[in-house]
C-alpha cells in the first residue's frame, strides 16, 4: 500500500493486515468501519487507504476535493442504509490537536449522541480547531 506507515492502526485496517475490524465498505480508495468507541446510535469512520495524516495535509486541489468527496458519499450511503430512522446526521473531522489518531478519518454519526454529553467532541471550536463538518472542509478544497 503506497504510502502506508506500518505503526499507523488504521495503515494496518486499511491494508487489511493483523486486525480484526470488520469493513463494512471497501474500494480502492476508502475503506469504512465501526468506530470502537461509539458517540452516537451509529458512528461510522470513513478512512482513506492513502496515509494522510490530518484536514492540515489536505491542499486546495481537485484530487483532496475528490477524496473527501468520496469520503462523505461513502459515510452518507451507510448510515441511510443502517439508520434511516435517524432524524439527524454529522459528518466531520477533528483537527490537531484535537485528533485521537494521525490517519485522516471522516466521522459519520447517525444522531442522537449516546451518552449525551458526547456531542461536546462534536463542536467547532473557531480558530482553536476542534471539529470542522465534512462540507466547510470541502468548501476549503474546492479548486478555483
């Protein structure tokens, strides 16, 4: 896998190496798992296969567009599909210093948080960072 860092947990998911974690999507440029560390009644990660470290690598160009594109469309067709019952979905990343792990990863949350004092990982905090939604990110992307 081009770019893989073999220390990097979700390299390992991604190339389908010494992990357990089932996918429930896979393609050539993202794979899609449950996150094992639930917020919401479903808490999706939309990876891509590529090591990318954070939002911060990502430049304004068509390819990063396209990828996190790609990535939203992958998040959104699953949590329709396994949870259409929910009224609400988030679709966003963390950004450093506030990212757990150092692998672009697109949170997809059907709502209602669980427990919900969760949401609190879930906000924007301006110019500190915090969580950006998945359609300002692309807003930033988006080549002129």
């Amino acid at each position: 896998m081009a770019g893989a860092t073999p220390a990097c947990i979700f390299c390992q998911i991604a190339a389908r190496s010494s992990t357990s974690t089932s996918l429930l999507h896979s393609d050539d440029r993202v794979v899609a798992f449950e996150d094992i560390n639930p917020s919401a009644l479903r808490h999706y990660l939309v990876i891509p296969v590529e090591h990318i470290s954070t939002v911060r690598n990502l430049k304004r160009r068509a390819e990063d567009y396209s990828l996190v594109s790609h990535m939203l469309d992958v998040g959104r067709t699953l949590l329709q599909r396994d949870a259409p019952q929910s009224k609400q979905y988030r679709f966003g990343f963390h950004q450093p210093p506030f990212n757990s792990v150092n692998h672009l990863h697109l949170h997809c949350l059907a709502l209602p948080f669980i427990p919900r004092w969760k949401h609190m990982k879930y906000l924007s905090l301006g110019p500190l960072g915090g969580f950006i939604e998945a359609e300002k990110l692309l807003d930033k992307l988006k080549p002129e």
